[in-house]
C-alpha cells in the first residue's frame, strides 16, 4: 500500500481527495475574483485545475522515465 497521503489508492496520480478538495474550493475562487471585479467562471476555473493536474502528470512521467534512463545506463557502465 502508498503511504504517501497525496497519492491515489491505486499509485497513479494524485487523490481523488485532492482533487476534490481544489474542485470544491471553485465556489471560494468565484467569490473572491467577484470581490476583486474578475470575472471568473465555473468552467475556466475547472479547465485550469485539470491543466494542472496535467502538467504535474506529464512532470511525473518526464522525472520518472529520466530516473529510469540514468539507471538503465549506470548499470551498463558497470
């Protein structure tokens, strides 16, 4: 099992808790972008927490393949 709170049960990407929380925090970020005169809709704010998530997914796969690259050829310059 992953012990790391932030990770999802199955090991792959973030918690649906997280993402739940943010998603849940949308309502919060309207108010206060109105409080501000911004304009902020549901669906912009929702766009903007899934291209987040990408961006944090598609780092994970770089650092991850990178890490398996560096490894791979450390045990062939053995």
């Amino acid at each position: 099992m992953n012990t790391k709170w932030y990770i999802s049960s199955t090991g792959e990407g973030l918690s649906l808790t997280i993402k739940g929380a943010l998603i849940g925090l949308i309502p919060l970020f309207i108010f206060i972008g109105q409080q501000f005169h911004v304009s902020l809709t549901q669906e912009y704010l929702m766009q903007g927490i899934q291209l987040g998530f990408e961006l944090v997914t598609a780092a994970v796969v770089v650092v991850g393949a990178a890490r398996k690259v560096y490894y791979w050829i450390k045990e062939l310059v053995k």
